[in-house]
C-alpha cells in the first residue's frame, strides 16, 4: 500500500492552537486503515526535499515565532514548497501558516515576507481580535459541506480577484470578518483561521488531504476505506451547535 509522508513545517515554532492535534489526527486516521505513514519535521536552517512529501502542514506561531519563520522561507525552501505543490503534493496551512502562503503580512510598520504561493494579503488592523466559534460552507467538488470551528487571529486576510476562498461564513467572522469569507483554496491547496484543533472536529476534510496526498504517487483517484465517526460527528456537531449560538451574519 502507498505509503503516506507528512511533513511538518517548524513544529516547534507553528504549534499553538492545538495544532498537533491535526497532526495525530491524521495519522490515527492513516493508521486505521492499514496505511503506512511517516511525519516528519522541519525547522529554522533545514532544507526541504519536494520529492519525499506528500502532504505538507504548517500550523500557527506567535509574532515571534512567525517572523523567524518567514524570514527561513523565503529561497530553496519557498521554492522547494512550490515545487512539491506543483508536483501534486496537498497541503494545509492554519492561521499563522495561513497568513504566510501570501506575498507579506504587514504588521503596522512591520512586513513579514510571505511564500507568494496565493495571492492574497494580510493586515493588523486596529480593532477587536476576532475570536469565536465558526462554522463555514465549502463545496471541494462534491457539493456542499459545513466546516466547524474556533477562530482566534489578529490579522485581517483579503483574497486576490483570482482567488476562491476555502469557504462562505455561515456563522463567526471569517477571514476579515467584512466579506464573509474565509480561507482559501488553490487546487490541493488549503488555508484557514480554523483551529479547534480543525481536523477531528470535521474528519471527512482530513480524509480528503489524506486522498489528495495518496494520489501523489497512485496515479489516480484514491477511496479510502470508510470508518466509523461517531465520536468525531458528535464533536462536529457540538462545535457546529457553539458556533450557532454565537455571532450569526
């Protein structure tokens, strides 16, 4: 069977948020299945390898943390990524590794260089911190699908006129809390403000990174063998339930 390889991006450094929960969310759900997986890391100073990653996750940072990183991946390593994308690889970016698929992220007199794999911009704007519950409608090529969450960023992201936000607010704030947007999504490309941690709160979306990755070196569509979500359709519809209550548009 395929095997399939992680990489995480500056585990050390992208981290908060409960961001290692979609890491071994992933590999519970390769694992039940009978499906080999490896992760591994990379940080500060370590080059990439476009031809052994599959699926690539950057989770978020804090100011700090997030500069270091910004300035790290900029040269082989941008073009690294951008080579391993383009070569079919998936990929899923959360908050801070959201803000960074961009060209910059200014921060008042502060601009953070971004990977410029997406065209879109990111803002500290004055204002509230947009933090809550949220709940998303996504449509990945099989009809419409409701993705729950927690949001909790500071920036204010605004897509390019070529690109599609990963989904439209159906509850919280989004991806600057005017548009009603949020995300983005380029091919097998995925950005978000969603936390929680995001993946086993909506399982089929880690599915989904799962069969775009596989496909790398399949050849073709992968299906995966179905499971039993009981528990992670209760948390969805738990969060999802959190998200109502809360700030509608």
């Amino acid at each position: 069977m395929t095997e399939l390889r992680l990489l995480a991006l500056y585990p050390e450094h992208m981290n908060i948020y409960a961001d290692r929960g979609n890491l071994l969310f992933l590999r519970r759900r390769c694992e039940w299945r009978g499906i080999p997986v490896t992760i591994r890391g990379v940080g500060l100073g370590e080059p990439i390898d476009p031809d052994a990653c599959d699926l690539l996750y950057m989770g978020g940072g804090q100011d700090r943390d997030q500069r270091l990183v910004a300035e790290d991946l900029q040269g082989e390593k941008r073009e690294a990524i951008a080579a391993a994308l383009a070569d079919g690889a998936a990929m899923l970016a959360v908050c801070g590794g959201y803000q960074l698929l961009g060209g910059e992220y200014r921060l008042g007199e502060e601009t953070l260089p971004g990977l410029g794999l997406v065209d879109l911009r990111t803002e500290r704007e004055p204002g509230p911190r947009l933090i809550g519950n949220i709940a998303i409608e996504v449509d990945l090529g099989d009809g419409p699908r409701v993705l729950a969450g927690f949001e909790n960023h500071g920036g204010r992201t605004y897509l390019g006129p070529s690109e599609r936000p990963l989904g439209r607010v159906l509850h919280g704030h989004g991806n600057n809390g005017r548009d009603g947007t949020e995300g983005v999504r380029r091919g097998k490309l995925i950005g978000t403000y969603m936390h929680g941690p995001l993946l086993p709160q909506n399982a089929w979306l880690a599915d989904r990174l799962i069969a775009w990755a596989l496909e790398r070196r399949s050849g073709g569509p992968v299906e995966l063998e179905p499971l039993d979500d009981t528990l992670e359709r209760a948390a969805h519809e738990s969060t999802l339930a959190a998200a109502r209550r809360g700030r509608s548009r």
